[in-house]
C-alpha cells in the first residue's frame, strides 16, 4: 500500500482544495491530511472562519481522504511521516523547494495549484 500525507488548514473548502485532495489521493492508496489546529494558525498569525472540529468534520466527509490528524507545529512532520509510514509528500507548488529536507524519509511532490481560486481570494471578494 503506498501511503500519501499533505499538510493545510482547508478553510473555506474549494474546487481547489477537493482538486489537490484528489490528486494526491491518485499518487497512492491511503491519503491522510494533517490539518492545522486552530491554536497552530493562531501561532502563525492565521485565522480560519470554521473551527478545526468542523474543517476536520468536512475533510472527513471527502471519498479522497482516508485519515485526518492534527497538525501542532511546523517541526511535526518528520515524526508524522514516520508514524504514520508515508510513501509520498504532498504539498502545493507554491511551496516547492521548502519541504526538500524530507526526501530523506519520502518522496516529496510538488503539485500544481489550481488557478484562479483561493481561499484569500474568496476572503477577498467577500471583504472578510
């Protein structure tokens, strides 16, 4: 069975984020999402309109992901890869480069964003 983890807060749930789920999810046969705990975005100085318990609930609700776990700090990851024994590292192009240091524990991949939505684009046109 090979194994897929992304990190994200998956707010304001979007064709972009269901896109990159899939995506990911097509790498493999197992995709666990570490979601970003509202007291984690609070310490990045980032707000979420829906608490974690209910991102968490909606993520859960997706036929792409098999598995939500908390996302507490930046310098998780390596024990989540080796925890949860992950094959493959997913994040979005925008952060290429950043999460190289993980090649020694995964294949790490770089998928292309989704143009034309966000999440800040959609806080922006509604002014929140």
């Amino acid at each position: 069975m090979k194994k897929i983890i992304t990190y994200g807060t998956f707010d304001l749930l979007h064709w972009g984020h269901i896109r990159i789920l899939e995506r990911a999810k097509g790498l493999g046969d197992h995709l666990t999402v570490v979601l970003s705990t509202d007291e984690f975005n609070h310490l990045k100085h980032k707000e979420s309109y829906h608490s974690y318990e209910h991102r968490k609930y909606i993520l859960e609700a997706i036929k792409y992901v098999d598995k939500v776990i908390p996302e507490t700090s930046w310098d998780q990851k390596i024990t989540d890869i080796l925890r949860e024994e992950i094959d493959i590292f997913v994040m979005g192009d925008d952060w290429e480069g950043h999460f190289d240091f993980l090649k020694e524990y995964c294949e790490v991949v770089y998928l292309e964003r989704t143009r034309n939505i966000s999440t800040t684009m959609i806080k922006d046109d509604l002014k929140i």
